[in-house]
C-alpha cells in the first residue's frame, strides 16, 4: 500500500512530460467574427475559374463560392457574424519576401483570424539557381509573424504548409498537355524543366527543389511554434496531401482548380484550429 502514492506521484509526472514533449492541437478559441488570407496566387484562386485570372470567390481561404466550402464558410456556419469580413490580401505572384508587407495590410483590417500559405513561389522559379534560400525564407516569415503578433496580439493564425510541389511533375509528367503548357508558360522550371528526362542530372534537381519546399515547410513550423499558441501548423497536412491532375488547373496544369481548392479547404480547416 505504501507504493501506490509514490507510483501515481510518478505516473503524474511522467505524463507532465510527455504532454509538454507532445503538445496538444490547437486548443479552442472563439469562432472568429472576421479573417483575412495571405499568400500567393493559391490563395488568390487564379485560374479557378477563367483563363489567368484571380478567382478570389473560389479560394480555399475566404472565398463565398458554395462548392469549395473555403474556410470562410466553414467558419460563417458557425458564427453569422463573420459574414462579408472575409478579406483576401494574397497576391498573385507573391513570395516570402512579400509578406511583411501583406502582414502590414491584414493587421490595418483588425481581423480575428489570419491564413498564410506561402512558398511555392520561392521553389518554383525559373531555375534552381534562382530559388529563395532558407533563410531568406525564414526571415521574411519571421518579420511577418512579427507585424501580426504585435499590431493583431489577439488573432489566430494558420501557417499552412506549401504543397508537394514534385507530385505536380509526377502526375503531369506522362500528360502531353500539362508538358506544352509547362514549357510555353515557363512554369516552374526549376523543378518542371525536362519533364520525361531520367538524366541523374534532373532526376536529382527535382529532388532538391522538393527538399527546398520541405526545408520551408521546416521553417514555417519552427515559426510557428516561436509565435505562440495563437499559432498554428498544419503538420505537413497539405504538403502529405497526393493531390490529382483532375484537381489541377487545365489552363497552366499548375494551379488548383475548383476541385483542388475544395480539396485545400477541407485539409487546412481540419488541420487548424479547432473553433
């Protein structure tokens, strides 16, 4: 009998480790009255919905269209009071190094809520050489974070990781159409240059550019967790995702389509937090 105190003592304590070792998801918060995105042409929907335009009605993030069920909706079914606050400040094009600058705009709108899915951009360059480094990436997601920690204290943010972007070339690779539009457009041809080559020398280039997008999504969950608990990772969620050639955009074969932006609002709103 005289064990048992001292046995649940070190029960008790050897579960404070593990907790603090493993920490939980993120915990529940008020359902958010407004949110913005930040980001890149994902974000922006472009090519959702028409030949190379911004389709921001059809984003994973804050956009209104029915089908996708963005995170904006999934947010406005359980709280009306967000309704017409859902503000998209991604830009098409955008790289880390435009963030700050996105998070100055988020952080003037006063918002509840922020998402960020940024990266694809600084891999996907016109050749490897030109990709961003690691930590140049990091640097711009830090003084972003900043701005958002220190003008929005009390919003919740969503760091999502970037998509695996190889798995674009594997499932494209064997289309003729997603080839032509690859290299008419001179789509990411850091990884996208030589699509049916099996030369060692671009067999091992997509492997580092995958790595580079792997070394960000690192940087962006080491970021996260410096923020804070008002912010949070999604575990790789999107980036483990083995998207379809059916959810990619017919147009470049590079963006998603309304099938893939569905797709992207069901896995980062599972992902993040638990409203």
């Amino acid at each position: 009998m005289r064990l048992a105190r001292p046995s649940l003592a070190l029960a008790a304590a050897l579960a404070a480790v593990l907790l603090s070792a493993n920490p939980a998801a993120a915990a529940t918060g008020p359902i958010p009255n407004s949110m913005a995105s930040m980001g890149d042409s994902i974000t922006r929907g472009f090519n959702a919905c028409g030949w190379y335009v911004d389709c921001t009605a059809r984003s994973f993030s804050t956009g209104s269209y029915t089908s996708v069920n963005s995170q904006y909706r999934r947010i406005l079914a359980k709280n009306s009071a967000i309704s017409g606050r859902n503000y998209n400040d991604a830009k098409s094009g955008a790289k880390a190094a435009d963030m700050p600058g996105q998070a100055n705009t988020v952080a003037g709108r006063n918002v509840d809520y922020v998402t960020i899915l940024i990266g694809a951009n600084d891999a996907c360059t016109g050749s490897e050489s030109s990709m961003t480094s690691v930590a140049s990436f990091r640097t711009s997601i830090d003084t972003a974070l900043g701005t958002l920690k220190t003008r929005l204290p009390n919003a919740r943010v969503a760091l999502i990781s970037i998509p695996d972007v190889k798995r674009l070339w594997e499932v494209g690779k064997g289309s003729s159409s997603a080839r032509s539009a690859w290299s008419l457009f001179g789509i990411c041809q850091s990884l996208l240059a030589n699509p049916t080559s099996t030369a060692q020398a671009d067999v091992d280039r997509r492997d580092r550019v995958r790595q580079r997008v792997i070394d960000f999504n690192a940087q962006l969950a080491q970021a996260c967790a410096a923020y804070g608990a008002n912010c949070d990772f999604d575990d790789n969620a999107v980036f483990n995702y083995p998207f379809a050639l059916s959810q990619v955009s017919t147009w470049d074969y590079f963006h998603p389509n309304t099938a893939g932006q569905t797709v992207l609002a069901q896995i980062s709103y599972a992902a993040g937090h638990n409203w």
